[in-house]
C-alpha cells in the first residue's frame, strides 16, 4: 500500500500551525529559567549572599529575642574589650556589645535600603523623563541643577543633611534617595534621547 499523500497547504489548520509556532519558545523558555536556577543553585557565591542575606532577614524580624546583651546598655569598664565570649564583635567605647547593636541594628537598615532606593528611583526617572523629552529650556536648567548635585561630595550632603534635620530613618532615607536620584536621572536621560525621535513616540 502506498503511504498517504500529505494534505495540500491550503487545507493544513492555520490555528495548529500557530499553537506550534507558540509551542517551542515556552519550552525554550522554561527550559532557559531552569537552567539559570541550577547555575545559581550550584553558584558559593550565590548560596553565601542569600545565607548573609537571610541572617540578617532573620535578625531583623526576632533579633530582640537573639541578643546576648541589651544593645544600648553601655558601661566605660568594659569600653574597646577584644572579641570573647561574652562580647562575640567585642564592645564600642561606651562599653556597648557590638555584636548585639549589629543585630538590632539590621531591622533599619532592612528598611532604611529599600525606602531609599525606592525614593531614589522613582525621582532619578522622573527627572529624566522630563529632562530628555521636553528639552529646551527645562532640560538645560533641571540639568544644571543636577549636575551640581553631583559635584556635592555624598558624605558632605549626608552630614549636613543629619545635622540640620536630626539624625533619624527618614533623614537617612531622604538623604539616600536625594543623593543617588541625579545618577538614575542621567542615564533615563540618556535612554529617553534616543527614543525619542523614533516614530512610534509620535
């Protein structure tokens, strides 16, 4: 018997061809985020930086019930004492357990991080996507404006911004924010001027 002759291409269903057209790039896909987990999941670095990260997670959420001494008790006695048992980061001039305050300390800095790359983010973008689309006049006066920002050393701004306003997490957070805002707002910038001027903006 002779094999079947293949259907002509005007009677070959168009919606078959698409769902095999569509099939083959999920599985590709699938198949490129599995690989990518395994090389993370084979990766020290990796495993070392979410074993820090995850301490720290830890010690921000129950580091109250974790601490070998009170973070903010501090005796002269046992001022600048080395590393010990009792003291595991040893203790600060006024006798304070290192170790302890670092601990406490990681529920701010937990918050702090994000609240400020946040605020920094959305600012440096929206200044960039003013600057590189209106040009003229706002770009020339809100990039000089951010030019200067940039010229200001970070620890200047930091210090002085703490010793006017109070030294406390929204200072810190605002200072952050305000600091690295200029630096997300050139490169936007800088995306925004060469997209610009394609057709599909217009």
């Amino acid at each position: 018997m002779s094999a079947a002759a293949p259907p002509p291409p005007s009677a070959v269903d168009p919606v078959a061809e698409v769902a095999h057209a569509l099939g083959p790039p999920r599985d590709d896909a699938r198949l490129a985020r599995r690989e990518r987990l395994e090389v993370l999941v084979h990766s020290k670095s990796f495993i070392a930086g979410a074993i820090i990260v995850g301490f720290f997670v830890l010690c921000a959420v129950f580091g109250r019930l974790v601490v070998l001494q009170d973070p903010f008790a501090g005796s002269p006695i046992n001022g600048l004492e080395s590393p010990g048992a009792n003291y595991w980061f040893g203790t600060d001039r006024l006798g304070r357990d290192v170790f302890s305050r670092v601990i406490v300390g990681s529920r701010d800095i937990m918050i702090i991080a994000p609240a400020a790359t946040l605020l920094g983010t959305v600012l440096g973008t929206a200044l960039g996507l003013v600057t590189g689309y209106f040009r003229g006049a706002v770009d020339d006066i809100l990039s000089r404006i951010i030019e200067t920002v940039l010229a200001l050393p970070v620890v200047l701004v930091a210090v002085m911004a703490l010793v006017s306003l109070g030294p406390s997490n929204l200072t810190i957070i605002f200072v952050v924010g305000f600091v690295f805002a200029p630096v997300i707002a050139r490169t936007v910038r800088a995306a925004v001027l060469s997209e610009r001027e394609l057709e599909y903006v217009s």
